[in-house]
C-alpha cells in the first residue's frame, strides 16, 4: 500500500524529506557502502526499522512516532555523520513535530 501523505503544509514537506525520507519512506537512496559488510548490516536495520515507523502508520499502527519529539534521538549519530542535511537546527525540529502533531496525533 502506498499513500502519499496529506501534510500540513509544504514546509513540514520540506524538512521530512530533507531529514527523515531516505529511512522513512520508500524513497531510500542506498549508497555504495550499504553492500559492505559490516556497514550494509547497520544500514539495513536503520532502513527496515525506518519502513516499519513509516508503514505502520499508513497500516494505522501508530509504531513509535513519539521519537519524533525534538530531542535529538533522531537522526541517529552514525547517519547523521554521513548526512550533513539531515542534521536540522532546533527551530526546525520544533517545526517539524508542530506539523506532524496534526498529521499523527501528539506525540505518545
């Protein structure tokens, strides 16, 4: 099943794609290490658990949205390191859950 979601407004759009898309969606851009063991083992299971938050709400699972606070648990470390954009400034992130709050629900 596939849903494109209906957002809040095109800057919520924005920073989702920017810092959460390429685990959260089925938009994924592997890159060239992600055929490397050891390195493929943690990138699949960042991909797989991101797929799993993002299905499991479009199949009306709630699944862990509540990460999705603000506090800096995502992205993790090692992508962010890798993904300089995905880093968002803390005006951001208070932005980005203000307007996933209406999408979801608060956060759990």
């Amino acid at each position: 099943m596939t849903r494109k979601p209906v957002w809040d407004s095109e800057r919520t759009e924005k920073l989702v794609r920017r810092a959460c898309f390429d685990c959260h969606s089925n938009e994924t851009v592997w890159p060239w290490c992600s055929n490397v063991v050891p390195m493929s083992w943690a990138l699949t299971r960042h991909v797989m658990d991101g797929w799993d938050e993002l299905f499991g709400v479009e199949l009306g699972r709630a699944g862990r949205r509540g990460r999705c606070d603000g506090d800096g648990d995502m992205p993790p470390w090692d992508y962010a390191l890798a993904h300089p954009e995905a880093r968002l400034s803390g005006p951001e992130k208070r932005e980005l859950v203000d307007g996933l709050v209406p999408m979801f629900g608060d956060k759990e």
